[in-house]
C-alpha cells in the first residue's frame, strides 16, 4: 500500500477521533475546520518518521492533543465566548434532542477544565487506560490518576457547586 | 452528569460521527500535491538559477563580443553563445514542463504522463549537457584569456595546457554533481506520485 492510501486509512479510521479532539478545544465551526487541518497536517508531516515507533493510536492522540492544545494557545488571545448552544450545533447533526442536551451538558462541563484536564478527560473519555493516558500526555500513571480524581471533584462540584 | 453518564454520551457522539464521516480526500491530496511539488520546486529553482546565470554570461558575453580578436576566443565565444542559448532554452522548457505537473488540477493520469515526458526531456538534456560540457571547456578558456586576462590564449599555450588539463578534471566532477541532482529529485518526484495512486 502506497503512503498516501495508508495515511488516508489511517485518518478514515480516526476521523471521529479527530473531531471529537478539535471539538473539545474549539467553539466554532471555522476554528473547529482549521484545527481539525492543522491536525492532519503535522500527523501527515510527522507520518514518515512515526512507522511504527509507538503504536498508531497513541502517536496519533499525542500529535493530535500537542497541536490542539498549542492551537488553543495561539487563538486564546482573540478568544471569544461563544454560547454553548452554537458550540454544540456545529458539532454534528444532532437529531435527538434529548441527546442533544446531554452533549450540551457535557461540553459545558469539559469547557470549564483547563487544556491539559480537557486532554485527560478527552483520553478518558475514548477509553484508554491510565497507562495510555500518561504515554500519550507524557504524564506520570500516578500523576494521571491523581488529575482525573481532580477533575472527578471539578465536575462534580460544577453540579453541585456547594458540595 | 458523572464521568460514566459522560463516557456514554461520547461513545454516542462518536458512532454518530462514524456515520456522518466528514472529511474529504481533497485535504489529503492537497498535502500529497504539496510534496512533489516541493521537490519539483528544487529542480525548478536550480533552472532558475541556471538560467539567471547563463542569460548574464550571454549578455556579458554579447556586449563584449568585439573584444574577441583572437580566432580561437571568436570560435569559443560562438560556441559560447550557441551553448548558453541551448542551455536557457531548454531550462524554461524542463520549467514550463515541471509546472504542468499537478495532482490537484489533473487526474493521475494526466500527472503520470506528463511526469514520463518531463523524465524524457530531462534524459534528453542529461545527455546534451555532457557533450556541451565538453565543448564547453574548449570555449571557456580561450573567452577568459581574451575577456578577463586581456590577453591571447595562443601567447599562452603552456598556462592555457594547464588550464584544459584541470578543466578536464574538474568537468566530471561537476557533471557528475548535477545528474546526481536531477536523478534524486526526479527519483523523489517519482515516489510522491507513485504514493499518490490510489486516487484517479
């Protein structure tokens, strides 16, 4: 298989990935767009040398969430609030909605942590292991754990805020 | 919401993204557009610089033709404008023939083509350019004794020796610098169209 096809394989498998990552650390549409380029720009930069040294999943999260977060860096200064409804109408086509309401609840939530808790959760959420998280964020398996207790306790005070 | 009400609204989102499957194929071939021509872009900016050169050498050459009185700097000074002549414009053709090649206006088939022709007229020009080398160092030295020394090459035929001997050994070396060039960008070229095929 040429290049080319296999790196197209390989973003077609992680699309959904992709856009879950550049929705997490955008609010709109366009930003969401040209995050989700950037990403598959430096993964298409960095995909000769990456072969096979770390396995795919991971290599791919870690250049993914390192452009996000840098991305998210750069745009901070320009930031605008946008309302929570936009930045879940420009996710997906939500026909549901009561699951739309669950989403906008979720991404109030995530909004609220800061860009490395938003990578964590984001790995967490994906379903990867304490041992994948800290391989992909460069963390500590302890320094892991002891983050995602930190935000357990960030969000569940976001519901209840006098707990 | 807890994180497990949460992991399952993700996984939800997720399989709901799986179907909507958004991204094109155009990104990618635009990315794969940018690495041959970024290499294309070496053999074009060399022929630049080739021609940029040659058209200064002739201008020079041109201006100051009347100062070649001698016969054998009026012999290489002819030779001279006849090779720097072939060598500009077989550089804007490698230059025209280069920029045709593209992934994004043309259908991969067209690239191939087009890339086969580009490989021909370089095949042509590599072996044009060794005879013009040759020829070359016999018009050289004759024009430099007349233009920059100011003096005749048949007063100095011993100095004039010595210069066609190091011509001689230099002039491999050189050709040998410039075809390992072409054939590693062309090779390059090659590689980025050839991952490329999966796309018509």
């Amino acid at each position: 298989m040429s290049n080319t096809a296999e790196f197209t394989q390989l973003i077609s498998e992680n699309e959904g990935a992709i856009f879950k990552i550049t929705s997490v650390y955008t609010d709109d549409r366009d930003s969401q767009k040209d995050l989700y380029q950037e990403i598959v720009l430096q993964l298409w930069k960095s995909f000769d040398a990456f072969k096979g040294a770390s396995k795919r999943g991971t290599w791919l999260y870690r250049v993914a969430l390192n452009t996000a977060i840098s991305y998210l860096r750069k745009s901070k200064k320009h930031k605008v609030l946008v309302p929570i409804d936009q930045v879940v109408q420009h996710l997906t086509e939500v026909q549901d909605s009561d699951f739309e309401d669950r989403l906008k609840t979720l991404y109030a939530q995530i909004r609220e942590l800061d860009s490395l808790e938003k990578g964590i959760i984001l790995l967490y959420l994906e379903d990867k292991s304490y041992e994948e998280i800290a391989v992909i964020t460069g963390l500590t398996v302890t320094n892991v754990a002891t983050r995602l207790s930190r935000i357990k306790n960030k969000l569940k005070k976001q519901i209840n805020p006098e707990s | 919401m807890d994180l497990d009400e949460m992991k399952a609204v993700w996984s939800d989102l997720g399989a709901q993204l799986d179907q909507q499957k958004r991204l094109n194929q155009e990104l990618i071939m635009k990315m794969t557009q940018e690495k041959s021509s970024s290499r294309m872009g070496r053999i074009i900016l060399m022929e630049m610089v080739g021609i940029t050169v040659s058209l200064i050498i002739l201008i020079y050459l041109l201006l100051n033709f009347s100062r070649l009185t001698d016969w054998p700097a009026l012999a290489g000074g002819t030779g001279m404008v006849i090779i720097l002549g072939i060598a500009i414009v077989f550089g804007i053709r490698i230059i025209s023939q280069a920029r045709k090649i593209d992934l994004i206006k043309n259908t991969y088939s067209t690239v191939v083509e087009r890339f086969n022709e580009f490989r021909k007229m370089l095949r042509f020009y590599r072996k044009l350019s060794i005879w013009t080398n040759v020829v070359s160092l016999f018009c050289v030295i004759p024009v430099t004794y007349s233009l920059i020394l100011e003096q005749s090459i048949l007063d100095n035929l011993r100095d004039a020796g010595i210069g066609f001997l190091l011509g001689a050994i230099l002039t491999p070396i050189i050709l040998y610098l410039i075809i390992r060039f072409y054939s590693k960008n062309i090779s390059q070229v090659k590689k980025a169209l050839k991952d490329a095929d999966f796309k018509d």
